[in-house]
C-alpha cells in the first residue's frame, strides 16, 4: 500500500509572518516584481502545490504594528490580485491564490479577475475568501451567543458570494439565474435592498481553464469550519495539539456530509508558522532573538513551530495520520524559513515517500485531486 502524499503550500506575506521579520537586516519590504518572483521561485523549488499572497485589508493589527510605530515604520503592502498576476507570469507550476476579502465584495468583479488569472496561469489560479472584522473580536466576547450569530450570517453570506462566483464561471449571464443562486441577496431594479448588485457590464471572462478556480479558506473555529465544508475545495486550520485536529476534521467532514458533499474532495489543511533550521537548537534561538526585537513573547492564531525540518516532518505525519491532507506553511521569516523548505523540508519528505520528486503537468486542481467541478 502506497504512503498518502501530503499537499504543501506556502503562505507568501512580505518579509515574513514573525511581526519582527521585517525589522531584520535582510527583512527590509520589497515591492519589486523580482523580490516576490524570488519568493515564488523558491517555493516552485519546493515543489509545492501553491502559494497564497496575502491582501493589505486582510492583515488586523497585532504586536508588530506596536513594533512599526515605536520604530517609526509605516506598513505598505501590494494588491494581491495584481501581484498574482505577475506571479503567474513568472512561475509555470505553482498554483497562485490571491486572498479576497469578502465583507465588501462584490461577486462579478471577483468572479473576472479570477477567471482571467486562471486563464493567464494556464489553470493555476485559486481564491482565498476571507472575512475580515474592522476590528479583532474580544477572545472573551467571542462565543457569545449574540456573536456567534452575527460570524453566523457573515459566513453564510460568504458561502452564497462563493456560490454566485461558481454560477458566473459556469457562465450564468441572466438576473435570473444569479437570483435563484442566492435568493434575497441582490439588490433588485424594482427597489429590494439586497448584499450585492448585478453587473451592468455584459463583458465576462471566458469560463476558466479548470471550471471552478480552487476556492480556499482558512477557519479557526465551527462557524467558518461550517463555511468551508459547505463552500469551499481547502479549509485550512489552527490546531495546537493531535486532538485539535482530530477534533476539527471530524466536525468538517459532518458538515460536508450535511451539505450533501460527502462524496467530493474536501482538503483538510492545517496552518503552521515555521521557524526552521538543520542544526538542533538554532531555530529557537532565531525565534528568541526575534521575539526580543518584537519586546515579547510573539503568539500566533497557528501552532508555531521552531526545530529542524526532521521534526517538523514528524509533526506533520502525526497530524496526516489524524486526519488532515495538507498543510498552509508560514515562514517566520522569508529570507530564511522560505527557503529552509526547499533545502531541508522538501527533501525530508522526499525520502519518506510523502512528497512529490517533480511536478506532474495538469492544472491546480488535478493536482489536489479535486476532479472536475
């Protein structure tokens, strides 16, 4: 019987996902198409699936932006669609996933841009839906039932906005049919009030290469995980422990079969923030000395991680073996951990058989095994 192969992928955001990265000596944010072509490069080195770019609205405040304005540093970040697309253009492999935010959005535009970088990408393109509060919610507010129903019908708005863009690359054209996808959510020429409005341009991209562009979502607790299951091909997640995911991959899989999609592919991706290095000891020593310029103890939505790639090997088998297919890999910082995956994890994995040697031709979605929509 042969060993399952993971799914990798790369979370591309700057300078790194430590909030001090970008305060490092090699750390300094580039908007030059060479700089992040660098950083795409080095992850189609790694042989993974894709890479998700991060949007400017998508990021809330933490401990870094404290660290910006102590230092006197204002944080500017690239359009990730236009940066996509660039991307595209300089990898031939690698899946390119945008993030959009959803709260916002409108589904036409989305719908377009997305189909065009499919197109442009030879069917590499993805979108990663997101949901991004004005401000963070209170850890201790956030179950409340009262909160929990509003998350409540912000995804369920979202898992709509997901089945319009499907219709319109299916290539719906008619109110009707929009109408009938997402009752009560346009906006209609006889008044109702409604979430979105109807594109008045006629102009649409033609369908895309894979069908459906992959749709992506990261989820850290039910109300999303109930999203992703119903509306999306990759729900990522943030467990801290074997039980987590254990815990999350069963309730994910209830709520496809809910959805009446058990009988899809529906990954099960974990995020986790890297701090890697061959020799033993020395990535914690990087996370401490990053931790000391940030003046504390850097926390994370995703389980950090700080060992050598043989470890971190280990820890994503045990968690495969819980039930996840893939894992979202932040680097703590680019100019080190990026790379680490090419030299130290990719080829850990490659001797365990769970890895890929080369890319195989065929679109994103062949790639996850996802099939035709």
């Amino acid at each position: 019987m042969s060993t399952p192969q993971l799914h990798l992928s790369a979370a591309l955001d700057g300078a790194g996902w430590h909030p001090a990265a970008r305060h490092q000596p090699d750390g300094t944010p580039q908007f030059t198409l060479d700089h992040w072509a660098g950083q795409a490069a080095l992850a189609e080195a790694a042989l993974l699936d894709f890479v998700t770019v991060e949007d400017p609205l998508s990021r809330v405040p933490g401990p870094g932006e404290d660290l910006d304005r102590r230092l006197g540093h204002t944080v500017r970040r690239l359009d990730a669609l236009t940066l996509a697309g660039a991307l595209a253009a300089r990898t031939r492999h690698l899946g390119i996933v945008p993030t959009v935010v959803l709260n916002t959005a409108q589904p036409a535009p989305i719908a377009k841009a997305i189909a065009s970088l499919d197109h442009l990408s030879g069917g590499r393109a993805g979108v990663r839906t997101q949901l991004s509060p004005v401000k963070p919610i209170p850890l201790e507010t956030l179950f409340l039932p009262e909160v929990q129903e509003q998350l409540a019908r912000s995804f369920d708005r979202a898992a709509d906005l997901v089945a319009v863009l499907r219709a319109l690359w299916d290539g719906a054209a008619r109110d009707e049919d929009l109408y009938a996808v997402a009752p009560g959510r346009f906006a209609t020429e006889d008044g109702a009030p409604g979430d979105w409005r109807l594109d008045p341009d006629p102009s649409a991209a033609p369908r895309p290469p894979q069908g459906h562009p992959v749709v992506f979502t990261l989820a850290h607790i039910r109300v999303p995980w109930r999203y992703g299951a119903r509306a999306t091909d990759v729900v990522a997640i943030t467990p801290h422990s074997t039980e987590d995911v254990r815990t999350a991959v069963a309730e994910i899989r209830a709520e496809q079969a809910a959805a009446g999609r058990a009988g899809r592919t529906v990954h099960v991706f974990a995020d986790l923030l890297v701090h890697l290095d061959e020799k033993p000891g020395a990535a914690a020593d990087r996370r401490e000395l990053l931790d000391e310029t940030l003046g504390a103890e850097h926390t994370s939505d995703a389980r950090i991680f700080a060992g050598t790639p043989a470890e971190l090997a280990d820890l994503l088998q045990e968690w495969q073996a819980a039930g996840l297919t893939g894992y979202r890999l932040r680097p703590a910082t680019t100019a080190h951990d990026l790379p680490a995956l090419a030299t130290g994890l990719a080829p850990e994995l490659q001797r365990r058989g769970v890895h890929r040697t080369a890319y195989a031709e065929g679109t994103l979605r062949e790639r996850l095994g996802l099939g035709a929509p």
